[in-house]
C-alpha cells in the first residue's frame, strides 16, 4: 500500500472526480494509472511509423539518398 499526499485542490478535485464515476479514489487513480501504462506500450517510435508508410513507386528498386546525391553531382 502506498499513501500520497495532494494539494488540498487536486484532493478535492479526485473526490469529485470519483463520486462522479461513483467509484473510489484509489479505483479511479488505478485506472488512470492503467491508461497511462497502455498510452505508453501503445506509442511507437518514429523509425516504427515511418516503416508502416506505403512505399513511393518513383522510387521502387531505388535508394531515394543515392538518386539525391546523384542529383547534387549534376550540379557541380
């Protein structure tokens, strides 16, 4: 069991979140803790979404950094 102390206004605020849920305080701080944790399993890093993006037919079977860099030389 772990015992936290709030500023009276947060205090207050909880009590009246949880009689409006008609449930506890610690039953609401429970499930807001549970959201927090899936929130965060669920968030995914950049080089994760940018892998789900559906690739660009200009650049099948090309490397779109080595047609850059070939577009630079032209260039020079």
């Amino acid at each position: 069991m772990l015992t936290i102390e709030l500023e009276p206004e947060l205090e207050t605020t909880l009590n009246t979140m949880a009689q409006n849920e008609h449930s506890s305080p610690s039953e609401l701080i429970k499930r807001l803790i549970n959201r927090y944790i899936q929130e965060k399993q669920q968030s995914e890093l950049l080089i994760d979404i940018v892998a789900t993006l559906p690739e660009i037919a200009c650049f099948k079977d090309q490397d779109p950094l080595n047609l850059q860099k070939a577009m630079r030389n032209e260039w020079d």
